[in-house]
C-alpha cells in the first residue's frame, strides 16, 4: 500500500460502511469495553448522516481508494456553554498507525473547530490508547478528573480540554 497515496476529506455517505468497520475493529484490538463507548453508539453505522448539521464536521483518511481512519468535531453534548466541542470518534486501521496521519488528522479536526468558532476542545479517550492519548497531550491537551457533558461514555476514563 502506497502511503503516499492519500487524502483527508470530508466525510461522504458511501464511507459509512468502512469507517463504521475501522471503529468497531479498534474495540476489539484494543479490548475496549463495547458498553458505554462508540461502540455502541447510534451514530457509529451512520456517520455520515451524524455529522450534517451546522458547527460540525467529520474528515476520513483516504488511502488508494480505501478508508482507513477517520474522526469528527461536534458540539459536546448536554454542555451548558456552546464554545466547547469534542473531538470524537477518532480511530485508525493498523494499515495506516505509526505514519503520521494521526498527527494530521487531529489537526485537521482542531482547524476546523477555531474556524467553526469553538473556544475550547474537549474530548474522551480509553487508557489503553496510549499513542493517541500521546497524541493529545503534545497539542496541550490537559488531563481532566472527571467527564464533561453527557456523552454516554461512561467507560471512557480518560477527559481531556484545550483552549483553542
């Protein structure tokens, strides 16, 4: 596979099915509970339909035709202030780990949340994804006691924010 060959884009409804793959592999790989976490989630089949709505936006890596990751920017839910976002649903196939894309898809996302006019960026992530969690912190993410908002999530135990 040819990693030169790739491109961040938004997110179209004929990629529902591979993103919705690369999601639910992840959980399994990683031995994420599947309760209380994405997995689970109504939007994981249709993430395209989930992401249309104004002040959010979902971006996939494509490589030789093939989605291989993905992750979305939205408002957080059940939050009392509408400057905060979450960054949400960010996973990657093995295929493409290890190369960057991590990396650039993350700020892809933290773009396009100053540009949509969040002030703060917040998210969720599970202990066992050490690199991502990596990832985070060398945005200035900091490391939170306690979820905000209701995301459902109540298996995540990792919260994290960043002024944008």
């Amino acid at each position: 596979m040819g990693l030169n060959n790739f491109i961040i884009r938004e997110i179209r409804p004929n990629d529902n099915a591979q993103i919705e793959s690369v999601i639910r592999a992840c959980f399994h790989e990683f031995k994420i509970p599947l309760v209380g976490t994405a997995y689970e989630d109504k939007e994981t089949p249709n993430m395209f339909e989930s992401y249309q709505n104004e002040k959010e936006a979902y971006f996939v890596i494509e490589v030789d035709g093939e989605v291989l990751g993905g992750g979305g920017v939205k408002a957080l839910k059940d939050y009392d202030s509408t400057d905060v976002c979450e960054i949400q649903k960010m996973y990657f196939s093995p295929k493409v780990r290890g190369n960057g894309f991590g990396k650039l898809l993350f700020d892809k996302c933290m773009q396009k949340a100053k540009e949509l006019g969040y002030k703060k960026c917040y998210l969720e992530s599970a202990p066992q994804l050490k690199a991502a969690i990596h990832i985070y912190e060398s945005f200035g993410f900091k490391h939170l006691t306690g979820a905000l908002g209701n995301t459902g999530h109540f298996s995540c135990g990792v919260w994290m924010i960043k002024d944008l």
